[in-house]
C-alpha cells in the first residue's frame, strides 16, 4: 500500500535518520514573493517576504527551485542568521501539516478498506458470521494559506535582491547588511509626495483640508524622526551594555524621541554620540520649534497655548490656530533626514 498519495509528487527519499524527507514547493504571491518569519523570541515583528528569484532574472523559475539554494538568511529586524529551512511561517506550516495529515488520513482509510474486505463472512458452522462493510469518511480538508500582504518593498543596494517587510528594518535578508538608508530614502519620498498635494487638496477640498493635510505631514516628520532614532538607539546600544540593561533602556524611552533635546540627551549620556553635529543651532531652534508644533496639532485641535508659548518664542498668541507652512514642512523634512543620515553613516 502507499504511505503517500497526494504528498508522493513531493517525497524525496529518507533522511539519514531513515525519516521520510518531503519537500513541498512554496507558491510565490503575486509580488513574486514567499513568507519567512523569525523565530526569535524577543524579536518584532518576526514575519518578511522576500523575492523567489532576482528582480533583473527575466527567465522563469521553477517555484522555490532558488530560495531553497540559499543557504543561509537573516532576519531584517533583529539580524538573526539561520538556514532558510528554519525560517518557516506559521501559516506555512499548518499548511505543510494539514497536507501530511490529510495523506496520513487516506493512508489509514485505505488500510482499513483492505482489513474490511479480507472479513468476509464465513460459513463455517460454529462460528459467528458478521458481514462488515467500511465506509471512509471525508478527509482531512487542507488548510488555506496565504502570505500577509507586506507594503515595504526594498531592492537591496549591496546584493539587488528584494525583499518586504513591516515598517522599518535594518538588514537585507539575503547579505545582511543595513538597509537603514533605503528605508529613509522611501519614507522622506512618501511624505513629500504627500506635501506635493496640497495646491490639489486645497483646491479641491478647501483651506481647512489643506491644513489638515500639513498637519499630518508634519506628525509623520517627528514619527521618522521617532521611529528611525528608536532603531538607531536599539542597535547602537548592542554589545555596549547588557542585553538586560539594553531592554531596561529601551522600555525608559516612551516618547522622548518626539522631542529633538531629549533625544540629543539620551544619545550623549548613554552613546556619547552627539545626534545634531551635523546641523547648527539655528537649524536646531527650527527643529525644536515644529516638533512643539507638531504636539499642539495632536493633542490641542492646532490651538496655540501656554505650553506652547513657553517652549518656542512665537508671535501667536494662545487660542490662535498654529501657523502651518508647506515649505517649512518640507524643510523640516529634509532636516531630519539629515540629522539621520548623519547619524546612520
Ligand atoms: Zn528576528
Ligand atoms: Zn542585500
């Protein structure tokens, strides 16, 4: 009797141990790409995608025929190197056992089909005769999968692969090395295609969207600011404090890097690294100035109070609707891409 049906396009002999070996062909989605998590505990988000062959590759290639010839990926969150084998999803690997499961089911379905069938009811006198007929049951269905639709698409600069991920990662999967600055270049792009819209947003939608759409420009400024400066702080502290103090560290952050000088300090005191050497104190000031811009966008409706009056000189007085610039923006965008650049190179 086979041991496998379905599964028998995909058994490729036995492993050393004498265990059957399968190996089972991941279906690329419609970007080209298969799923690949990381199973590191501490790690976030864990789960990428990357490209089952090379964007400049022209030839089709059988599914897996090359992600399965890489010897080796890394995760792009946390770094972590591994067999390709060991990345596997979640998803992929429900899959993966609801098929085995299924051929296993068949498998002992077939079984008892053969028992039932040699019962044949005996004549013999002195015995009890049972006809017995086995009906098999529904198998097994094989569970759905699908890979996780990831928006960060990133072409590697160093090897050309590509790979997605979630938000910002700091390495290529493929050679492992800091994609930090690729992540930049997108992100400043999309916030100033966004800037770019509003002549055609206050055209179309009036003055009040316009604002609305630059105070959202300018919150995504002091989120890449945040965001890029979270990751920069947590790989730089690597290796330089204990992990234990590193976590303690990071945990004692909150939002602090919404603030350009508590950035600065926190940078100082535990990497003697100074962010802002690369921008002077009048670059610094505006800076300052539209990060406490940006708190009074988020948390009063755009008003001007007192807070506000205290931390930046301004000519507003407080009730008055923050002033907002779609130059000033984009220079402020263009600031902290400087001060991160700097800071990553
Ligand atoms: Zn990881
Ligand atoms: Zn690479």
């Amino acid at each position: 009797m086979d041991m496998w049906h379905d599964m028998e396009k995909y058994h490729k002999g036995k492993t050393p141990e004498g265990h059957d070996k399968l190996v089972i062909p991941l279906s690329p989605d419609e970007d080209g790409m298969v799923g690949r998590e990381c199973h590191q505990d501490e790690c976030q988000p864990k789960y990428f995608k990357i490209a089952s062959h090379k964007p400049e590759t022209e030839k089709q290639v059988e599914p897996n025929q090359e992600e399965t010839s890489l010897e080796y990926l890394y995760c792009p969150y946390c770094g972590y190197k591994d067999g390709f084998q060991q990345f596997i999803t979640k998803g992929q690997s429900e899959w993966v056992e609801s098929m085995i499961y299924r051929d296993v089911a068949k498998t002992i379905q077939d079984m008892l089909g053969d028992t039932f069938k040699s019962s044949t009811p005996s004549s013999n006198k002195g015995f009890i005769s049972i006809s017995l007929q086995y009906k098999p049951g529904s198998l097994p269905s094989v569970r759905h999968y699908a890979e996780n639709e990831l928006k960060r698409i990133i072409d590697c600069d160093r090897c050309g692969r590509r790979y997605a991920v979630y938000g910002i990662s700091m390495h290529c999967p493929f050679c492992g090395e800091g994609n930090l600055a690729l992540h930049l270049d997108k992100s400043v792009d999309i916030i100033m295609s966004l800037i770019d819209c509003y002549d055609a947003i206050v055209n179309k939608a009036g003055k009040e969207a316009g604002y609305h759409l630059l105070g959202n420009s300018l919150e995504d400024c002091v989120s890449l600011f945040e965001g890029f400066f979270k990751i920069i702080y947590a790989d730089k502290l690597k290796g330089k404090v204990s992990e234990d103090d590193r976590k303690d560290k990071l945990s004692k952050l909150r939002n602090s890097f919404q603030q350009p000088s508590k950035a600065e300090q926190i940078f100082k005191a535990n990497l003697q690294l100074d962010i802002f050497s690369s921008i002077d104190d009048k670059d610094k000031t505006f800076l300052e100035y539209q990060f406490a811009k940006r708190h009074v966008i988020t948390h009063n409706l755009g008003l001007v109070d007192e807070k506000f009056k205290d931390q930046v000189s301004t000519w507003q007085t407080a009730g008055q609707e923050v002033h907002l610039d779609a130059n000033e923006i984009k220079q402020l965008l263009n600031l902290v891409k400087r001060v991160i650049v700097a800071t990553i190179s």
